[in-house]
C-alpha cells in the first residue's frame, strides 16, 4: 500500500504541474487511519494553496463566472450582496421571479394595477440598483416568507459591501464580469410605466424605510 | 489617482492587493474592477471547491463553495474580514463545512447564517471549528508551524526549511515534520476532526 507521504507529494505534484488535482483519486489508495491523515493533509494544503493562474476561457464554463457575476452586481451596487443572494434563494425555492413578485404582491395587499411595480422594485433588488437602507422591513418579512430566510437575514445582506447609494461608478466597473447566468435570467424586463405614476404605499415600502 | 493595471499585472499582485485594486477600480469606475474579480474568484475556486468536496455530498459542493467564495470576497471588500484573505477564506470555508451539518444536510447556508460574520470569531468558536490540521499546528510554535508549512504542505525540503527559518538545521526540521506527524495521527484517531463525513 503507498504510504502517506508519496501519495500528498504526488498530489501536490499533479496539482501544481497544472491541476487541479482530484484528491478523491488518492484517497482511494489508502483506507482507515492513513486516509484519515492523507484527507487532512490534502485539506491543510488546499487551504494553503496559492491562487490558480487565471485562464479566461477556463473561467468562462467555470461555475466560478456565475458567482463572479453575483459579485459583481453586488460590489457595484446599491444593495448590498442581494444580488448574489436573491437570484440564488429564489433558484433554490425552484421559484421563476414572475412567482415571486406575484407572491410578494399578494403579502404586500398590492392592486392588480400595482403588481408591475412591486416587480420593477423586485427587479432592482436582484440588479443592486435599489438602495436597501430604503427597504422596508415589511418587505423583507414578506420576501423571507416566499424564498425561506429571515428578514434579518435578508436586511443584513443589504447592508454588505457595494455602495450605498445608487450611482453609476460601481456598475461600470463591474459590468464586464461575465454574462448572467442563464439558470437565474429570465426574458423581458418589468414593464416600464406608460406615464409616471403617482407615489403611493409600494414606492413608500420600497424605498422610504428610515424616513420617518 | 487612481492607475489602471493590465491581467498581467493583476496577476502578479496578492489576494490582498486585489481586493484593495478592486475598491479602488470601484470608485474610479474603472472596468477593470471585474477582470480582479474575476481573477480573485477563479483563483480561489478550486481550492475551496475541492476542500468542500472532502466534507460534503457532492450535490452541495457547488452551492457551498459559491456560498463560501463569494462571502469571503464581500467582506474583504467591505473591510469586515479578519486578517489576510488566505485565512479568512479558510476561517469561512471551515465555518460553512462546520454549519452544513450543524443545520442539517440539504439546508442551505444561507438560510441560516448571518451573510458575512464581520466580527473576529470568538476563541471558543475558533477552536470548536478548527479542523485536526488547525488543532495540531495550534499546539506549535511560530517557527515550527513555518517548517511544516514548507516541508509539508509546500513540497518543500528540509534544506528549504533551514534556508527560510533561523536557527532550524535539518536533523531540527525532520523532527519537527515527525513530532507533528505523530500528533496528527493522533488526534485523528482520538476522532476529534470536526465536520468530516
């Protein structure tokens, strides 16, 4: 049987002549207390491990672009990292955002004539574009609810990294991470009003939070 | 003033320095935020990738490693994370594993905890979730944990370790990869490893 330092030298080996290395392939040569110690070696050297060289079209079918995207959205916007959290809760769910913005309608009382705005909020939430100090708490409790998460939890995402007001920079510079993942996008934009609108109790949830 | 930086030299600077080029990319408004975003995100990817895939039913790997990659950058970015960015995406990685089974396998982390945790972990929460490797090389001194950085988790030779670390000879750097050795076997067998399947 190879012993436990062959095997984390060949890893080690196999991974920085180009890699990855599939450290399952090394566990199975060895069994009990040596691959208990051979798991944690490998372990203690991934975690150690400097960055992989970047590889533009590696990156691009990597599920790395995807999270980049999330990022992206988030680090440049002005709602926190609900970008990266929102497409992700609502995937999980198995919810398309039509469901969800139908559902979060109905927790909010909105009017049939409302429901395309509660969406173009929805929509800047998921895009980072709509401040999330301006949330209300109403909201999130309602938007917990449909995707499975506390308010808090959703509240706290908002207020993490990105900016904190709504402004061009920060989308410019993250805009070329990567295309959307197809897996979370969704045709056609919200509608946009025919004519302005008059402000009502859904502009009032979503953006007067801390006003009063 | 801010000056923009090509791949080339984006991939020489540290995860460190790219997270501080990313913020100021960000203000600039400069498009080359994303490319040392994404340089940061794919670089990390495997690493963390593969030391979930240790811990995790491999349905979960890629939720869990997103989940873990992409906290660990926001809070690097928004100045909430602890200490270098290397450690801090280990500090996150061994918190996601540890909560995976914490809560129960198929409930998503994020579900359950805060976003990013900002705060310095408490000592008592370090050590509940350290890993054998981490409980082991806690019990070394500075320039020992050095010598088996280099020896064994570098590939390193103990005439590496001599050159790196003052005062070490070889005959020292052997005994130190032994003695720690023998205390990973043993802490393996006493089953104290946190988190594994």
């Amino acid at each position: 049987m190879p012993d436990v330092d062959k095997l984390l030298h060949e890893f080690i080996e196999e991974d920085r002549a180009g890699g990855p290395a599939d450290p399952r392939a090394y566990l199975e040569r060895v069994e009990g207390t040596d691959r208990a110690e051979l798991e944690a070696l490998i372990d203690g050297y991934l975690a150690r491990a400097p960055r992989r060289p970047f590889d533009s079209e590696a990156f691009a079918r990597s599920p790395a672009r995807v999270v980049a995207e999330e990022l992206g959205r988030a680090l440049g916007g002005a709602s926190g990292t609900w970008p990266a959290l929102l497409p992700r809760l609502r995937h999980r769910a198995q919810l398309r955002r039509a469901d969800v913005v139908r559902r979060l309608a109905d927790e909010l009382g909105a009017r049939e004539a409302q429901v395309d705005k509660v969406a173009r909020y929805y929509h800047e939430m998921e895009r980072g574009t709509l401040p999330a100090a301006g949330v209300s708490d109403r909201v999130l409790e309602a938007l917990g609810r449909i995707v499975g998460v506390t308010a808090q939890r959703l509240r706290d995402a908002g207020r993490t990294s990105g900016g904190t007001t709504p402004g061009t920079a920060g989308a410019v510079a993250f805009a070329r991470v990567g295309s959307p993942d197809p897996r979370y996008v969704e045709p056609g934009e919200p509608p946009a009003p025919a004519a302005p609108e008059p402000r009502d109790e859904i502009d009032q949830l979503f953006t007067s939070a801390g006003r009063d | 003033m801010f000056r923009p930086l090509d791949e080339a030299e984006l991939q020489r600077l540290d995860d460190d320095a790219l997270v501080g080029y990313m913020r100021r990319a960000r203000t600039a408004g400069h498009p080359s935020a994303a490319l040392a975003l994404a340089i940061l995100v794919y670089g990390h990817w495997a690493n963390v990738e593969r030391r979930i895939r240790l811990k995790v039913p491999e349905s979960y790997v890629e939720d869990l490693t997103g989940d873990v990659v992409a906290d660990a950058i926001a809070s690097a970015f928004d100045g909430t994370s602890v200490g270098e960015f290397v450690s801090w995406l280990g500090t996150i990685t061994r918190r996601a594993i540890a909560d995976f089974y914490r809560r129960g396998q198929g409930r998503s982390r994020l579900e359950a905890l805060p976003a990013i945790e900002p705060e310095a972990p408490s000592e008592e929460g370090a050590v509940e979730i350290r890993d054998a490797i981490e409980r082991v090389m806690a019990t070394l001194r500075d320039d020992h944990q050095r010598v088996v950085d280099i020896i064994v988790f570098g590939g390193g030779t103990a005439a590496d370790a001599v050159r790196e670390v003052a005062g070490v000879t070889e005959a020292n750097a052997h005994q130190i990869v032994s003695r720690f050795r023998r205390a990973l076997r043993r802490e393996l067998e006493a089953g104290g490893d946190t988190g594994s399947t």
